[in-house]
C-alpha cells in the first residue's frame, strides 16, 4: 500500500512560479510514489476579503492549471475543498483540541493579521487548524510545501498528537516535504514570491509579460552601473537563473556579474527566455483544457466524489471515538 499524501493550493486565480517551483513541480514528482490528493482550498480562501463573484473562475483557473503544470488527474485525485464539507467538521472538533497559544505564535497569521488590520476574524486565525483537518481528514502522512508552510505542519503534528492522546490513536503525524525551491523571493527581492504582494510571474503569463515584469525586477542593489561589477548571491536574477538555466548559463550569470561582463538586461534576457521554454507547454495544455472546460468540471466532481467516502470514513471514527455517535431509536415514542 502506497502512503498517502495531501497538499492544497488557494483559489488566487494566478498560479505563480514560487508555487510551482515550491510545490507543483514537486507534487508532480510524487505522483507515482504516493496515493495523492490536492484540493483547490476554497475555505481558506475567504479569511481574507474577497469577491464572491470571482472565486467560481479563482477556483477554477488554479485547478485547470494544476492539471496542464502535469497533475495527471489519472494519476491523483483533485477537488475542490468546500465540496467535501467533512473538513469543516473536522476543523471544528480540532479547535477543541488546539491551545490558542499555539495560533497566535503562527508567523502567517501574524502577517496576515498585520496586512489585513481592517478584517482580523476568527477564520484567519483559526486557519492552521482547517489545514490541519484538511491533512488528518484523509490520514495523510507526506505534505509537500513550501517553507512559509512548515510552521503550520509543526502545529497539524502537534494537534494530531493532542487528538490521539485523548481520544485513541486515529491520525498519523503528518510530515511535510519541501522541494529544491522552498522560498523563492519576489520580483521585488525583498519579500517571498506571492500574488497578494504583486511581485510575481504567473505560470501561464505571456512572453511579452514575464520579460516585462522580468525587466524592471530589482537585481543586485550595489550595481548602479554597467561598469560595476556586482554580487550575484545578493541577486534574486541569478537565484532564478538556478532554478531555469543550465549550468554554463548559471555559471555565465555569476562570472559576467562579478566582472562587469555582461550587464543586468542582458541577464535578465537569458533567464525570461529560459523561464518562457519551460512553461510554454504549460501555457498551451491551459489554453486547451480552457477549450474545454468540461473535462476539468468532471475532473473537480470525480475528486469530491473520492474524498467525500474517505472523509466520511474518517469522520465516523473520528465520531465514535469522541463519544458523539448516539443512535436514537428508530421508532418515534408513544407519548
Ligand atoms: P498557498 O496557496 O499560499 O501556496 C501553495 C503552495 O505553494 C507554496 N508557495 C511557495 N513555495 C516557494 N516559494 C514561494 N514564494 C511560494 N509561495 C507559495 C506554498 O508553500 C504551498 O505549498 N495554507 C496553504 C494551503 C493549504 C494546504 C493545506 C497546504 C491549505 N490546506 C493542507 C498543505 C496541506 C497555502 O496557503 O498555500
């Protein structure tokens, strides 16, 4: 029996390449190793300010472009979070079990909470906790994340722990696995890659506009000039040449960089045409699941309709064992 493995993704609409550099490309590794679930975290989504009217195509541009970045939906099961409704059951019953003290130590939240002071609710801080009901709800013992998740994988083992030992030994500790890419900074080179900061390269943007982007994104900031020779470990350009270049590429990038060789545009040229070859396929397998967006509706219907019996499985056990599956007697009294 395979062990079964569970990541999750919000509903942003854009898929960028920290995410995908952080956790799709590694998720797609791990499709024959691992029973894999994925789930389109729409619950998550809304702990934060939202247009109702845009989360139905939020939802359903993240799945389409999970599929065409290779989650072979042969291969792994993908749903969309709020159509198995057992994960907020379950959410609930962790609440119980989960010290407030541990939340409010969770460095998102505190960011969150810090970007967002206009709207600090209860959801946003009891967020850890649906992340933990997402993984324990299907038993899943491998998480593979970026690093600004690992915290939050510390608290769902935590909470799993605080679970068994009250109730019985139901939840594994689940472990979370972090790709080469953990943390990829932003175009700004100050802040992690990520839509809500603007500084970011969607997986399936055009040429024109990751070379756009590309072009003005901050590179090493002692290098005013062409003639200066600048630091290339200070510069986010040369960290992505790493995760899109070829190593004469890579070492081209440092070497023209320490000695005034080649200029920061020229740089920039190569990786935007590194970064365009490989998601060129991506961007064709969208616009052809976008021709058809039935097959990904199937897709979403066919995930719920899988974890919905695992989740009811879980919830069952999860029921007897806190003392709430009373039976009542099927005939109504005589009174
Ligand atoms: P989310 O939607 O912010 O991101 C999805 C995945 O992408 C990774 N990631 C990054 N990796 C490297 N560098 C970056 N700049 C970068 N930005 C994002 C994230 O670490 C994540 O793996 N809370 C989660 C979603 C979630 C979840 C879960 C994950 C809900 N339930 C259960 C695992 C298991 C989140 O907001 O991810």
């Amino acid at each position: 029996m395979k062990k079964r493995l569970f990541s999750g993704i919000q509903p942003t609409g854009e898929v960028h390449i920290g995410n995908y550099l952080g956790a799709i490309k590694n998720w797609v590794k791990l499709l024959g190793k691992y029973e894999c679930i994925f789930s389109i975290v729409d619950y998550h989504a809304i702990t934060v300010e939202h247009n109702p009217k845009d989360m139905p195509q939020r939802i359903l541009r993240v799945a389409t472009v999970d599929i065409a970045a290779g989650l072979d939906p042969e291969r792994c099961t993908i749903f969309i979070q709020s159509h198995v409704q057992e994960h907020v059951e379950l959410a609930w019953i962790l609440n119980t079990v989960t010290p407030i003290g541990h939340l409010e130590r969770m460095t998102q939240f505190k960011d969150k909470a810090a970007r967002h002071r206009e709207n600090v609710n209860a959801g946003l801080f009891a967020y850890p906790v649906l992340q933990a009901a997402d993984i324990l709800l299907y038993k899943a013992e491998i998480v593979p994340v970026g690093e600004d998740q690992v915290q939050h994988l510390e608290l769902s083992r935590e909470i799993a722990r605080k679970f068994n030992s009250r109730y019985g030994d139901i939840f594994p500790e689940p472990k979370e696995l972090l790709s080469d890419a953990p943390r990829v900074m932003g175009l700004d080179a100050e802040n992690k890659m990520s839509k809500s900061m603007n500084n970011y390269i969607g997986l399936t943007e055009s040429p024109e506009v990751i070379w756009k982007k590309l072009s003005v994104a901050v590179t090493d900031p002692a290098r005013k000039k062409r003639s200066d020779p600048g630091t290339p470990e200070i510069c986010n350009i040369y960290h992505l040449h790493k995760y899109f270049s070829s190593n004469e590429e890579i070492d081209w990038s440092a070497n023209g960089c320490r000695t005034a060789g080649i200029g920061c545009l020229e740089c920039k040229k190569v990786l935007s045409d590194n970064i365009v070859q490989e998601l060129a396929p991506i961007r064709g397998k969208a616009r052809e699941l976008d021709n058809n967006p039935g097959y990904v509706q199937d897709v979403l219907r066919r995930g719920a309709e899988r974890c919905r019996e695992l989740a009811q499985e879980t919830m069952k056990e999860v029921r007897s064992s806190m003392g709430l599956d009373l039976n009542l007697h099927p005939q109504p009294s005589k009174l």
